[in-house]
C-alpha cells in the first residue's frame, strides 16, 4: 500500500502541487477583496463599484424574498442578469455561512478549479506539463503592453522595481481611462465579477473531456452528454455569455469532430431544452437586440491598421505567437483553437448588450486557449533550437509583464469599509419590521440600507440596470415626480400605484437633491435615526387613513 500511495505522488506530482498552488493563491486573492470584521464587510476599493450590485442581490435571497427573481435595484419586472452563483451564495449565508465565507468559499474553488483545468487542458491538448505550467502563467499575468503607460508615469530607473512593488493603480483602463489597453485583462475582472470564473470553467471542462475522447478515438459517454446538457442548459441562468460561447464552441466542435458529432449534437439540443424556459422568461422583456458593430472598443475610425494596432497593445507578443502556434499545431490541435478563434471573432463583429464593453468575455475565453498555443510555440523552440533559449526567456518576460505590474494594484488595495446589520441599527430596524418582499422609495443608491437587508429599492445605481437594458430613465423621472409633490394625496397615488411600501430619505444625503418638505411635514415616521438623518415612513399606514 505504502508504495502505491509513493508511484501515485511520483505519477501526479505536478498536479497535486499546480491544485495546491491553486488554491492558495485563490484563497488569497478572494479573501484580500473581500472579508469581515467587527460586524462590517471590508471591500476594496476596486471591487467597490462592482460590489455595489451582487451584495443587494446575494442580500435579496438571504436576507429577503425573492421568487420568483427579480433585480433587487430594479424591481417589478423579471431580472435579466444571471443570478445563479449569487443565489447559491445567498442560499449559504441563509443556511448559516457569514457573508465573506459565503461568497469567498465558493469564488475560491471556482478560481482555483479553473485554474487547474487550464494546466489540464493546456497539458491534454500538447501532451506537455510544461505547456500547461506555462499556459496557467500566461492566463494570471496578462501579456498586453500596458507596461508602456507603466513608463510613462514612471519613467525606467534605479527605483523601477521599487514602483512597481508599490504600485496601487492599473497603468491602463481602457476604455474608462481613455488609454487603448482595455481594463479586462488583470485579475480584477475575477476578484469583481465572482461569477465568471465558475462560468468559464464549465465550458473549458466540457471542451477538457470532447478533446480527451476524441485523443483516444472514443465517444463520449452517455453519462458526461447528459451532465453537459444540463450544464449547457443551466449555463444562462450562470452567465448568459458563456452560455452564447459554449453554443458558439460546441457548435463549431460539432462540425469538425466527426466521431463526437452524435454526442455534442445531443449535448446542445439538450442543453437548448433545458434553457428554452429562461428564454421564455425573458422574451417580453427584450429592450436591446443584437446587431453588428464590428471593431469592439476601437473608438478611432475603423481600419485594418487600427484594429491591427489596438489588437496588438492588448494582446501584445501573444498576437504574433498566437497565429505561429496554430500554424506548428497539428490538425485536432487546430480544431481546438478554430473554435475559440469563433469567440474572437464574434466579440469584434457583435454587440449584445447596450455595453460594448461586456464582449470582453469573449475575448477572455479566447485568450486562455490562445496562450496555449504561445505557450506551445515557445516550448516547441526552446526544444529544438539551443541559441533561441535567451529570445524565449525574453519574450516570455514580456508575455507575463504587464500582468505582473498589474497584480500589485490588487495586492497593494485598500479595504472600505460597509457597517453591516450587527453593527447597523438601521439595517436590524429594516431587517425586523418589515416584509422581505417590500419595496423601497429610496434617496440614495449605493449600499443602501435598503438592499443590505435583502429588500428592494425602486431603482440602485443607474449604470448596473442601464447596462442590461432596463428603463432607467423613465424609473429615475418617476422618483423625482414623486420625491418633488407638494400634495400629499397625489404623492400617495403615485406610491401606491407603483407598489411601493416604504419612503427612504437619507436628509443631507441624499441622491436626489430635490425632496419635498411633504414627506417630513405631513408623513408619520416609521423609523428615524438622528445620527445620521435615516428616515423610513410606511406608505399604508400614512395613506390609508
């Protein structure tokens, strides 16, 4: 037994230390932007706008009542961003979990999964540990060449790496700061939206398995094409972008595996069934379509030199070493990257949200595959040609060197801090004396009170429901119309008419600078803190005497 335990260690070395590595850095990196203490949540800076969003969300299912679902910060019509992982986390704070342990535990494993299964694909797909090694670096350290906008704050000298230890900022955020380097490369987009990483995990394990059977010339079994269907079928409910990638890959899988075709057919129809209800859900409520926008974020007039040059700042050497890996790679090898390459090319031709912004998953997904076959590349010459070790090592460094300067902004991050129910009386006071499904008139947007307990307010910050098609505008003149009435009647049909339960008003505050004296002169409270100026009326009880 002892030496089975001794050629099982021998056999899979590499893997068990690659999970170990994992896990740990997982473990750090969700803990470091997210944790609690002393009955508040500690969010970093850089997850804070982000954050502003999921906790309502995860607060709405643990806290709250929310089914059938909808949008904490925009209720009254069916939600139409994927709330799956954030239900799950709900569900484990509910059962017991803190909030921290509740949405770091699954965020870590997810992570660390994902990780592993990039040096396991990477590996499967070349036959080379080093290639997984390598393809699992390329993935945490991005190889864009924001390092140049690095130099120009912090010109190369005797203190560079110095700089770069202390650095708190990305050199580039595009397109939110302008630059041409776009933010979506770094660690920050996994640390910010949790549920990515489980999403893109899924997809790279149904493709992990495919190439797998495919190697070996078998079919995929039938219990691995049931448990994809429902994966691919459960996927919209995760991330509806991963869904439309894994539909787009399978797809193009289906075409060129000739032995797995019965099986990746079966695997999307399936899958298709299983998300029909979803779609279903949604299909009234559609306020944005589709349509070709070719270019992505090149805001410049379109040419080839312009998408040559944005794609090249971005992807770096990668965008050189990509193509040169294909070419070298051998006919499955090719298969794989061709239905990536879909991913690539779909996210410059089409834009499915209001934001273009959003297609930047696509491009992630593609760029986990795409390293590989740099990595590929790489590896291939480091073999063959002895003199080409010193190149290598170079364009190694700047394959990984943006990323590394881009890490030490997450490292360097600060905590804010958010009082919590515990140690928040305005929060217990909601959380105790009113219904879970209530809806709130609210004057302010961010970490409302309001939402921390798991209710609703009548619309959060505009940006989070603009950006998945919901009508902001006309919900931000309906508060104004009632936050501006002078007659207290007109006020309580409006309330009413529109199913709201409580008025919120933060005196001082508040967001919407224009509150009539009405609600403070003619309107009981149900709640008041002199502290801070938080006030709660109940609509029933003031409009129904």
């Amino acid at each position: 037994m002892h030496k089975k335990y001794i050629k099982f260690l021998k056999k899979y070395f590499t893997e068990i230390i690659v999970s170990f590595i994992s896990l740990s850095f997982s473990f750090w990196l969700m803990f470091s932007t997210f944790s609690y203490k002393n009955g508040s949540m500690l969010i970093a800076t850089k997850a804070w706008s982000d954050f502003a969003s999921h906790i309502p969300l995860i607060r709405s299912f643990s806290l709250g009542s929310n089914f059938p679902p909808q949008y904490p910060i925009f209720p009254g019509e069916p939600i139409r961003y994927h709330y799956l992982f954030y239900f799950l986390v709900g569900i484990l704070e509910k059962i017991g979990l803190r909030i921290d342990w509740a949405l770091n535990l699954p965020s870590t494993l997810s992570f660390a999964v994902l990780m592993l299964i990039i040096y396991l694909l990477g590996k499967e797909l070349f036959k080379s540990k080093a290639i997984g090694i390598l393809s699992l670096i390329f993935f945490l350290f991005n190889g864009s060449l924001s390092f140049i906008e690095f130099f120009k704050l912090h010109p190369l000298s005797i203190n560079t790496i110095n700089d770069i230890i202390i650095n708190n900022t990305f050199p580039s955020f595009g397109p939110y700061d302008g630059k041409i380097v776009s933010a979506f490369w770094n660690l920050n987009i996994y640390t910010n939206q949790r549920h990515l990483a489980l999403a893109l995990t899924i997809l790279l394990l149904i493709v992990f398995f495919i190439a797998r059977f495919e190697i070996k010339r078998k079919k995929l079994p039938l219990y691995l094409i049931l448990l994809f269907g429902i994966l691919v079928g459960v996927l919209p409910l995760l991330h509806s972008s991963v869904f439309l990638m894994t539909l787009a890959v399978l797809g193009i899988l289906l075409i060129l595996f000739s032995s797995q075709r019965k099986s990746l057919f079966l695997i999307l129809l399936l899958g298709f069934l299983l998300s029909l209800p979803r779609v279903l859900f949604l299909k009234d409520t559609a306020t944005y379509l589709p349509h070709l926008q070719i270019g992505y974020l090149i805001t410049n007039q379109l040419s080839a030199f312009s998408f040559l040059q944005y794609w090249f700042m971005n992807l770096g050497l990668s965008a050189i070493l990509i193509p040169i890996g294909f070419i070298f790679a051998n006919r499955f090898q090719k298969k794989i990257f061709l239905s990536f390459f879909s991913l690539f090319l779909i996210g410059n031709l089409f834009q499915f949200s209001i934001e273009m912004a959003g297609n930047h998953k696509f491009f992630n997904a593609f760029l986990i595959i795409g390293n590989m076959y740099s990595a590929f590349l790489l590896i291939k010459l480091w073999k063959k040609f002895k003199f080409f070790k010193p190149t290598i090592i170079i364009a190694i460094f700047f394959l990984i060197f943006s990323g590394i300067i881009d890490f030490f902004p997450i490292k360097n991050d600060v905590f804010m801090t958010l009082s919590d129910y515990p140690s928040n009386p305005d929060i217990q006071w909601i959380i105790k004396n009113t219904p879970k499904n209530a809806i709130f008139l609210n004057s302010t947007f961010l970490y409302n009170p309001v939402s921390l307990a798991g209710r609703n307010i009548l619309m959060g910050w505009p940006y989070f429901p603009w950006s998945l098609g919901y009508d902001t505008n006309t919900r931000g003149a309906l508060m104004e119309k009632i936050f501006m009435q002078t007659n207290k009647n007109d006020a309580c049909k409006l309330l009413e008419k529109n199913s709201i339960d409580y008025v919120e008003i933060r005196n001082g505050q508040n967001d919407f600078p224009m509150i009539s004296s009405l609600f403070y002169q003619q309107f009981k409270l149900a709640y008041s803190n002199s502290t801070n100026n938080f006030s709660i009326y109940d609509v029933y009880k003031n409009c129904n005497k």
